[in-house]
C-alpha cells in the first residue's frame, strides 16, 4: 500500500491538521501557527490536498480528454467532443476546476505570507518553504490562464481584498515566471516527501511556461538542466504489461516521476475517482476487473479515428493504452486504460497517481525547444525523441535501435514537429495534456478538423468564468469580463 501526503497527522504529528486546513483556512494564519518546522511542512500539503481534491478529481482531466483528437466523450461527457462550447452539466465541471484551483491558490497565499514573517525558522528553511509554496501557486496560475485566459490574480498581498478584478495574460504569466525562478533557486533538490515539488519540479514547469510563451532559448536551458541533473530516467520496458511499472495503481516515486499528484487506494475518498471515468464494470485486465468498483466508461476512442488505426501496433504503449471493447457503440471501440486499479474500493478509491510532470515531458520540452532555437532540428532533438521512441518498442531508451527515427528523415522544422506532434499523443495519451499542447502549437482547429471532421468554435477555446465569480466579486461585471460566446 503507498505511504503518501494525505494523511498529514501521520507526517507532522497532527491528526486533526486535514480537516483544520479544509475548513478552517484563515485559522492557518494565527499566530498559533509556523512556529516549528513541522508546521510549515504541514502548511505546503494544504494546497496539495486541494489539488487532490478539486482540480484533481475527475472533471480536469476527463474534460481535457474528451477534447483531445484521440478520444471521445460518452454520455454527459459527449458535448466536449463535438467542441461547441461547455453546456450546463461541463460548464458546472468547469467550476468545480476553478474553485479547486483557486483554493489551493488562497492556501499558498495564506502559507506564504505566514512564513515570511516566521522567526524560528532560518533564511534557508523558509525559502525552501516557500519555494514549495511558489511551485505549486504557479502550477495553479498556468493552469487558469491556459483554461479561462485573463482572471483575478490573487496574491499573498492582495488576499484580503475580495473584489478584484481581472489581470491580463501578460501580467498573470509574469507573476508565473516569478514565482517559478524564486522555486527553481529555493526549493529542496530532492521531494522531502512523496509528491512535494523539487527544484527541477520548478525548472521542468519554467520550461513549459517557457515553451507556452515563445522564450524557446530559455525553455531549452531550463529543460536541459532537468536533463543534465542526472536525477530523471525514462523506465525501462519489454513488454506491455510492464509499463505498469510507470503507471501502476501501487507504483510510487518511479524515475520519470517529477510533480504527481499523489493518491491512495487504501479507502474510498483516497483516491482518483478519473479512474472510474475510464473504467467499465465489464472489462478485464490479466483476468482482473479493470476497477474494482466497476467504472462509468465516459471516455473513450474508436478505431476509426486516423490517430488510432496509423498507430503502429508494434508500439507497446497501444496495447497498453486501448482495450478493445464493446461499449455499446459497436464493436469499434476502445476503453482508455492506462490506468485502472483492480483493487480499488469506491468511485474514488483508485490509487494511480496523476503524472503532472514526467521525464518524456522534459525531453519533449528540450527537443522542441532546441529545434525552434536553431531553426531545425540538430542530432540531440532527435535523440531525446528517439529515447521515448525506443522505450515505446521494448529498446533500450538511450542504445541506438533498429526503430529510431534518422534526422535525415526530419531535417526542417516542419517535419519534425509533425513527427513531434504524433509522439507526443502516443507517449501521453489520457494524461490530461493533449489539448493543452495543441491549443499552445495554435494547430488544436486544424487537427480537430484532420482527425475528427469537426469544426471547433471559438467560443470552446476557454472555459467560462464561474457565474458565483460574478454574483459575489464586485469588480467584476459579466457584461464585459466574461469569456465570449458565454
């Protein structure tokens, strides 16, 4: 069973700290509080919890999957996929991300503020601390201003005012940049514990804010000091099962793993309830049921979707991605299972963690970084992508193969991001990434188009602004700062 985050007594002495943090948020800033090592660690899990919580649930990643060009939406989860805007059930969905995300923002805010003015702890302690703390405000932030563009930016210096206004996109990314250059210096070089972020949990996110933004040359350096740190390898496979070794329900802290969201299967509420999004009550996996608690099947792919069936099915990662299985929709039809718990109790029982960042995302980062930087792609860009194109065929990940792909091949920029592009689907399939990466390339219309025929509204390429944001924050006026088409 994984020794995890969650429980918070366990690690700082405090059983009832959880639900003190969930419910009584402000208590966290009396004077009673940050007085002791321990209690700032406590303070960092606070914001991890509402990820876990919120963002983490099933609503992030089953609405970005639902919008990717590999999968599809079922059920109430099918208006994502036909990309004409969130209807009521996604919009309310959409909340629930935002409130969660949001939370975890107010609980860094409160923390950091705290630990500012804390005297017990040294310079250094603090600012590994906080760096922590900044990480996960930052991850917050790139989260919103990808999902919903312009929002209120609140800070450790704003948070007692409620009505604010939004920032602009600029603004909220420069304070993104802040907060992650403070956490790349500052915080520990190692997770102090299971799921807490790192320096290089900070310079891999730089890279991909980096990325996000066109700074190609700083998102290069920033990925390649991960890289260079020695600390990340890609986990060798041979089979297809065994790339559970990577995405196991009991696998924890593997050498890909840079920031996840840890979870636990010991109990119901513990855990992923995603999981049980992928799932059908009928399906089996090595003679096992996918889910032990049955499963609701809402996402879901089909092989006549040209992603798919070019698919070499020499690639482990198919197999290990897609279970053919009647849905009820012919016999066409895949089930998502790269993650699935057999033992998992409940709707939220699942104890697979949500990979936010892994080893491939960096060297994806670094090869097209580089690539945009020299104007077209050198030997080492193809070399970090052969090394998860390898992996996916059983190879040695850093061994010339007999499958790596010759720069030759993809010698312009062009056909290397295509090539780039198609890896990235398969290396990251149901990893709540997809859209994200499409939407950043500005390719997200086009490819929706090529593969699923589907013309996307504009109005699907943000989230709208929760209505409770208007009726309770004053500075804001629907009329005006709602996103449009909402």
């Amino acid at each position: 069973m994984k020794k995890i985050i969650i429980a918070l007594g366990l690690i700082v002495g405090m059983t009832s700290c959880n639900s003190w943090l969930d419910e009584e948020p402000k208590s966290v800033a009396a004077e009673t509080f940050y007085n002791t090592e321990a209690e700032a660690a406590a303070a960092v899990l606070a914001p991890l919890n509402k990820l876990r919580t919120g963002y983490n649930t099933m609503n992030f990643p089953g609405m970005q999957e639902a919008f990717s060009d590999y999968a599809y939406g079922r059920g109430s989860w099918e208006p994502l996929s036909q990309y004409q805007g969130l209807n009521t059930t996604n919009i309310s969905r959409a909340n629930a991300v935002w409130t969660g995300l949001y939370q975890s923002i107010r609980d860094c805010n409160i923390a950091i503020a705290r630990l500012l003015q804390a005297a017990s702890l040294t310079d250094a302690k603090k600012n590994a601390y906080l760096g922590e703390l900044r990480f996960i405000r930052a991850f917050d932030y790139f989260n919103l201003v990808r999902l919903y563009g312009a929002c209120p930016l609140r800070t450790d210096e704003n948070m007692s005012k409620y009505n604010l206004a939004k920032s602009s996109v600029d603004d909220i990314y420069s304070y993104i940049l802040a907060d992650l250059l403070f956490a790349s210096a500052n915080a520990p070089e190692i997770s102090r514990i299971a799921g807490t972020p790192s320096k290089y949990s900070a310079l891999s996110l730089l890279s991909e804010v980096y990325l996000q933004l066109g700074k190609y040359s700083d998102a290069a350096s920033a990925s390649k000091q991960v890289i260079d740190s020695g600390k990340y390898s890609l986990v060798s496979v041979s089979t297809v099962r065994d790339f559970d070794k990577i995405f196991g329900a009991n696998v924890n802290n593997s050498t890909e793993e840079i920031f996840y969201l840890k979870n636990d299967n010991s109990a119901n509420g513990n855990g992923w309830e995603y999981v049980m999004l992928c799932a059908h009550p009928s399906a089996k996996i090595n003679g096992q049921k996918m889910y032990g608690a049955g499963g609701w099947y809402g996402i879901y792919s089909t092989d006549t979707n040209s992603f798919i069936s070019e698919w070499d099915v020499k690639d482990l990662r198919k197999d290990f991605n897609l279970l053919p299985f009647n849905l009820g929709l012919g016999f066409n039809t895949y089930l998502m299972v790269k993650f699935y718990d057999t033992s998992a109790p409940g709707t939220s029982g699942a104890g697979n963690d949500f990979p936010c960042i892994r080893y491939p995302d960096v060297l994806m980062v670094y090869a097209e970084a580089i690539t945009k930087v020299n104007g077209a792609p050198n030997a080492d860009a193809m070399e970090k992508l052969n090394m998860i194109h390898r992996r996916a065929y059983g190879y040695a990940p850093t061994a010339a193969s007999a499958v790596d792909f010759s720069l030759a091949d993809y010698s312009t920029t062009d056909k290397f991001m295509n090539l780039l592009v198609r890896e990235q689907g398969y290396e990251c399939m149901n990893e709540g990434k997809r859209w994200f990466f499409l939407t950043r390339l500005g390719i997200a219309k086009t490819q929706i188009k090529k593969i699923k025929g589907i013309d996307v509204a504009d109005k699907h390429m943000l989230w709208p602004i929760p209505e409770t944001e208007f009726n309770y924050n004053e500075a804001l006026d629907a009329t005006k700062d709602q996103n449009p088409g909402y």
